[in-house]
C-alpha cells in the first residue's frame, strides 16, 4: 500500500542533500565561512528534537531532522577548520544562553518543554549567523538555507503523529531558515546599490 508520508519523509532528505551540495561545495572553495557555535548548537539541538520526535511517533517526518543532526554536526567540525574563527562577545553570549536551555531541557525531562526550550535554543543560536550574515551576506549560501526551510515544510507534512512536540521545531526552522534567506537576500541588494 501507496503510503504518503513516507514518499513525504525520503522526498525532505532529498531536498535536504540536494540543499547540502552548493553549501559544502562554497565551505570548499573558501566562500561560505560556517559560524561554528551555531553549527555545533544547531546540530546538539536537532539530536535532541529528532530523539523526542521519535518518542512521541513522529514517524517519516522526524527523519529529515535525524539527517540533517548528523550533517549539522559535519558542517561544525568543517567550522572549526575553514569557518569563522573571531567570536565576538554577543556570539559567546548566544552560546552561553543555549547551554543554559539546554541545561534546562535536561533539567525538566518533560518532552513538550524540552521542544519549547530546543525551538527558543535553537533561535538564539541563530543570532550570531543573523550577524554574520547582515554583515557579510556573501559568506553564506542562500540556497542551503532556502531549502532547508522547504524540507522542513515537507517533514511537518510527513509527520505521523502532528503535536507541538513533533511539529514546533521543524515549524520553526521553516520560518527562521525563510527569515534568514531574506535577509541575505536584501542585504546583497542593499550592498549591490
């Protein structure tokens, strides 16, 4: 029997290694520069998202988020070696705040707050690359993060048990991911100008 949301679930990791190749192709050539807290948070986080999805039957709308842990925490250790190396004290800040929720969400065991402290982690993590991408928008690959945002939209579609433990995080991926793709996008026109 025809199952939708499997084809759902194997067509957001498609998208998902095909919004991979441009983003490890410019860390290569020296024109992506990945921020390594956000990457390292990033990746923590979506472990924990994925574990917690999967508890509470996500089914094959979690697997783009167990994909996309693994390949987060490929793109931290590349960080390290050919990201962005000074750390201003607002990116150590953001740093020192998703150690606090996580703590927390370790803390509480509850699988609802540890989602709502994931989604808030995973947000403040996103500010150093918000940062970085203002000010220098070309050292980030638009696309990566464009269809990221459209391979979580997918995943929610894809999801077999859809609650906010299983549908905040991706839902809000959507949204920061889209966020983020316009940002660089009018910044690149605004420097362009």
């Amino acid at each position: 029997m025809f199952d939708y949301k499997v084809s759902l679930g194997i067509l957001a990791i498609l998208v998902g290694l095909i919004s991979y190749v441009p983003y490890f192709r410019n860390i290569f050539l020296g024109r992506t520069r990945p921020h390594a807290f956000s990457w390292f948070v990033w990746s923590v986080l979506t472990g924990i998202a994925f574990a917690a999805q999967m508890v509470k039957k996500g089914g094959a709308g979690a697997w783009v988020t167990g994909f996309t842990a693994l390949v987060g925490f490929v793109i931290f250790l590349l960080a390290l070696y050919k990201g962005k190396k000074d750390f201003p004290l607002f990116d150590w800040l953001c740093l020192a705040s998703a150690f606090i929720a996580a703590g927390l969400w370790w803390y509480t065991k509850d699988p609802t707050g540890s989602v709502i402290l994931i989604t808030v982690t995973d947000a403040l993590a996103f500010l150093p690359t918000f940062r970085k991408g203002y000010y220098k928008p070309h050292e980030e690959t638009a696309t990566t993060f464009a269809l990221s945002s459209i391979k979580f939209l997918i995943a929610l579609f894809a999801l077999e048990t859809f609650t906010l433990v299983t549908a905040l995080y991706p839902a809000s991926l959507v949204i920061t991911n889209g966020l983020f793709v316009v940002l660089l996008c009018m910044r690149r026109k605004q420097l362009r100008s």
